[in-house]
C-alpha cells in the first residue's frame, strides 16, 4: 500500500525552512481556496487568530482594500481562485499572497508582482497539507507579529506516528460496510477534513456534521433502523460532545494534544492515515481520481467569461 502521509514529516521538516514574504501589518485577512487547498484556510480558525478573518471557499468574496489575501491553488488553475482573485482586485486588494504549484495563478502573480511560495509538484493537493499550512502559519508570524511556533507542527505529526498508525486501521475496520458521519464543535475543520479524506482517497461516501446543532434535528436518525448503517464519530471538545457520542453510540476520537498547531498536524494526519487504510480494505487507489477532474473542466467552461 502506497501511503503518501508517510512522508509528512519530511513535508513539515523542509516547510518550516522555507522564507516567506514580508508583507507588513494586516488589519484583515481573507483566505481565498477550495477543496483540498481550501481546508488549510478552515483549520487557520482553531487559532482564534486576533485578526478579522474569512475564509471563502467559491468566487464568490467580500474583501476591501484593507484585506490581505492569501490565494491557495495547488494546480494554479482554479478557476474559482482565479475568479476570486480578479473580483478581490476590483474592490480594492493591493496585498496578496500566493500559495501554488504553478498554472494560470503563478503567471498572475508574476505579472501583477505578488509574492509566491511554491509547492513540491506531481502530487495530489491533499498531500500537501504540510506545506500549505506551515506556510500559512509562517505567513500569520510575519504580518501579526511571531505568535505561532511552526515547529510545533512536526512535532505533533512525530509524536504521534505510533499511535496514528494503530488507531487509523481501527477506524477504517469500523468504517467499512458503513457510512460514517464525523460530528464535532470546536473542532469542526477536523471532522470536514476526516469527510473529505475518506471521499477523495477511498472514493466512500462520508459526511460531517457541528454539534450541538445535529443534537437538535440529525440526531434522529439514529433512532431508527435502516437497511444501511450509519457510523457516528464524534471529535469531542467539551461536555456536550461527550454525551451526544453515548447517546447515539459513536466511536469517540480523542485528540492526541491540546496544542492547536500539534492538534492540527497530527489530527490530518490520523485522517489521512484513516483514508487510505480504507482504500485499501476497499481495493481502490487513494491517489486516483476519477470525476474531480472533469468538473474543473465544466466550472472552468461557466465561469470562463469572468476571467476575461
């Protein structure tokens, strides 16, 4: 079995020896990306950053000649960054960064002059969570002041190899034959990226839903029996967690740390390690995909008269 999560410690370990721009004091940051380069931007929000901050994931954005804008687009051919982006300069943007591979978004940014960190080509955007995000955070130290220790990220990722190793192959066995739903509150981004992990590299249908808001209405569902079977997993932050994972008997996944950058790191990890523990069970390739692809063709040929 071809594990590319494997290699996320060299990910991190050459990250956080790259040099990012200095880009001066921000009073708004905006994070424009979708998919795989676009829950990076989701999980910036366990920092409670002391910043206002959005996130859009789509074209469609609200920024302001205050905003600093950080652009993720693993192929650089986005078309809804590169949509996002030309909408951003329109209402005002003069401060962006981008975070690519190359594409359409790189010769943007070299025609415009906006500073670039590049990403390792010939892999799948999921893959290269590492480097995204260490640079994220670097990027954060340079315009907030350093407030994040970005060496934390390696560390959560080998600290905890071992015990992500023996936990994803439990949770894979559990998830096999069922559809798993991931609930969490304070941890959403997390229970997202499980959802996503298993969708893209096992090509199984999964689903994530935010407490407490699923004890009010989703919860119901499992008051019935059907001829196919849910499999609740809950990421629990507080007290309510906890009660709605016994009542409707989810399997608990405990974070490993209470460090949100060691949270984060090893937390992907253990969702990247689930994935494709699970493609292998089901004898499907984690790194191939079959409709992504097409629809970036379609959504490009749509929104194809915006970029001009």
């Amino acid at each position: 079995m071809n594990n590319p999560y494997e290699k996320w410690v060299d990910f991190f370990s050459e990250a956080i020896k790259a040099e990012v721009p200095e880009i001066g004091k921000s009073e708004k940051i905006a994070y424009f990306g979708i998919g795989g380069s676009g829950i990076p931007g989701e999980a910036l929000k366990l920092l409670n950053l002391p910043v206002h901050y959005e996130i859009f994931r789509g074209y469609k954005v609200r920024v302001d000649e205050k905003t600093t804008v950080f652009a993720v687009s693993y192929s650089g051919n986005t078309t809804e960054t590169l949509v996002a982006l030309k909408e951003a300069e329109r209402l005002g943007v003069r401060k962006i960064v981008i975070i690519t591979g190359g594409g359409k978004i790189l010769e943007l940014a070299k025609s415009k002059g906006y500073p670039v960190l590049l990403l390792p080509n010939g892999l799948q955007t999921r893959y290269v969570f590492p480097f995204i995000f260490t640079y994220l955070v670097k990027l954060l130290n340079v315009t907030l002041g350093k407030i994040y220790n970005e060496v934390e990220l390696l560390e959560g990722v080998k600290e905890s190899l071992g015990k992500v190793d023996g936990l994803s192959s439990q949770l894979a066995s559990k998830i096999k034959d069922k559809i798993p739903v991931f609930y969490a509150s304070g941890l959403l981004p997390i229970a997202e990226r499980f959802k996503q992990e298993v969708n893209e590299n096992a090509k199984y249908p999964a689903f994530f839903s935010q407490l407490p808001e699923a004890n009010h209405n989703e919860i119901e569902l499992y008051s019935e029996a059907y001829p196919f079977k849910f499999q609740p997993i809950v990421i629990p932050s507080d007290a309510v967690d906890e009660k709605t994972a016994e009542l409707i008997g989810a399997v608990i996944v405990r974070p490993f740390y209470s460090s949100p950058l060691k949270l984060i790191s090893s937390m992907f990890l253990l969702a990247g390690f689930t994935s494709v523990r699970l493609a292998d069970l089901l004898g499907v390739k984690p790194e191939e995909l079959r409709l992504i692809p097409k629809i970036r063709e379609m959504t490009y040929k749509v929104l194809e008269s915006e970029l001009k």
